[in-house]
C-alpha cells in the first residue's frame, strides 16, 4: 500500500475534492471517479453498504485513481477492521465527541505499535502475498483518519480532537450538528455559524485538515474562506440539483 495522491495533496497544505456514495454500484463509483474527484466515500453509514459491497466499489475506484475511503457506521475497532479490510485506504468515523474517541479511531485503523487493527492476509494486504510486516508498516503511513464534528461536545473539544496524533482530518457535520444545537435543518443559523468558526479556527492551529460536506458550490466557496481544504459533496446533491435545473429550464421553454 503506497500513500495516495490525496493524501500526500493534504500533507502539503492543498485543497482536495470528493463525493459521497450510499449505492451499491461499481459503475456508479467509476463513473463519478472519471470526473476527476480526488476521493470517494463510500457511505455504510447512512446507506445500504456493507464491506463486500465496499470491497468492489473500493476496486472501482482503484481502478480510475481517486482515494477510496469508507464512512464507518461506528466507531468499533471490529466495525472499522471489516471496511478497512477491503482495501479502502481510510474511514470517516461519525459522531466523534472527544480525544479518547479520536484516539479509539486512530487505534481501530493503524496497525502496532501505534494502534490495535487485527493483521491478516485479507485483500488490503495484496491476500497475504506480501511481507505483512512490510504491509503493516506502509499501511500506517498511507491510511487516513477522518473525524467527524457533529456534537455539541465535539465542538468543545475540537481543539483536543484535532491534536491527535493520526488525526488527518477534522470533518464538520452540519445537519447533525443542527440537531445537536436545537435547529435541525437550519444549517445556516447563525449558532451554528459560530461553531463552525470555532471548529476552523481551532483546526487551522493543529495538524489536521478542516474538512465539510457541503451542497453545492457556493458553500464550498463559503467553506474554502473558511480555511476547509477537504471539501466534499453528495452523489444525491449533484444529481438532484442538475435534475432540477434541467427540468426547470426546459418547462420555460415553450413546446414548438
């Protein structure tokens, strides 16, 4: 396992695009990989995939280049292993609140010594056909951690979040966060705007990468004012949306 691109973008201080995917479609993944985004999340969070769907979808988009991470449902060492065991080369792990949790996830993903994720011959380790302890080894340096910022504690403790060491990115959940200050839905509400000024600042101080996932592009503008530099959309965003303008603009157009 060789560091990827994206990571490597990251570390030097560059700004990086991807997309969420809740399908269960190996064509979907390439298609959207041969639009040019440097990652992909595969979703087994708030969608239907499980690690042997993962495990194709991951193959799909080795196939085309961009960096194939899962959205873990739990942040569970046993939970975190089956993802990661397919060959993504790092997880979103959901619902992060403080820096032992943090660490738990950094643990759940980096082999010894710096963490407890179970070894085996499985196809992120090429099925065994290598030195594991080589394999091990580069997985640690190549795997990326992304932890999510939905919680009222999470916010709190961004600062001590954010410091972890294997902590890549920082990643901001609006709509989970709206719910957890009272204003669900209301993303934009001007509570919420103060956390997320206090998560980048607090981020922008560390190590870690400012992360979000927004809805189109005039947010992910907002965000990149903002310092975010892994910025992120959803397969359902860009469909939905250019469906709606195309329906839009064609009802304008009178039938001749």
């Amino acid at each position: 396992m060789q560091v990827h691109p994206t990571k490597q973008r990251l570390a030097a201080g560059e700004t990086v695009y991807g997309c969420f995917v809740r399908y269960p479609d190996a064509g979907l993944v390439e298609l959207l990989a041969l639009q040019g985004f440097d990652f992909l999340v595969l979703d087994g969070e708030h969608g239907v995939l499980e690690p042997r769907d993962c495990e194709h979808l991951v193959r799909a988009a080795e196939l085309r280049g961009p960096a194939p991470l899962v959205r873990v449902p739990a942040n569970e060492p046993h939970v975190v292993l089956r993802f990661l065991d397919t060959g993504a080369i790092g997880v979103h792990v959901p619902l992060v609140s403080s820096a032992e949790e943090a660490e738990a996830a950094v643990q759940a993903v980096k082999y010894a010594p710096r963490g407890r994720r179970g070894l085996a011959g499985v196809r992120a380790a090429a099925y065994g056909t290598q030195p594991l302890g080589a394999y091990a080894a580069a997985a640690n340096e190549a795997t990326l951690v992304v932890i999510q910022v939905e919680t009222r504690e999470a916010v709190a403790r961004v600062d001590e979040i954010a410091a972890v060491d294997g902590v890549d990115v920082v990643f901001v959940g609006p709509t989970d966060l709206s719910q957890a200050y009272g204003v669900t839905g209301a993303t934009g509400h001007p509570a919420l705007e103060e956390a997320y000024d206090t998560v980048a600042e607090a981020v922008s101080a560390s190590p870690a990468a400012l992360g979000v996932l927004v809805a189109d592009e005039a947010a992910a503008e907002r965000w990149r004012a903002r310092g975010a530099r892994y910025i992120a959309v959803t397969v359902d965003s860009l469909v939905v949306g250019r469906a709606k303008a195309f329906l839009s603009a064609m009802h304008e157009v009178p039938v001749t």
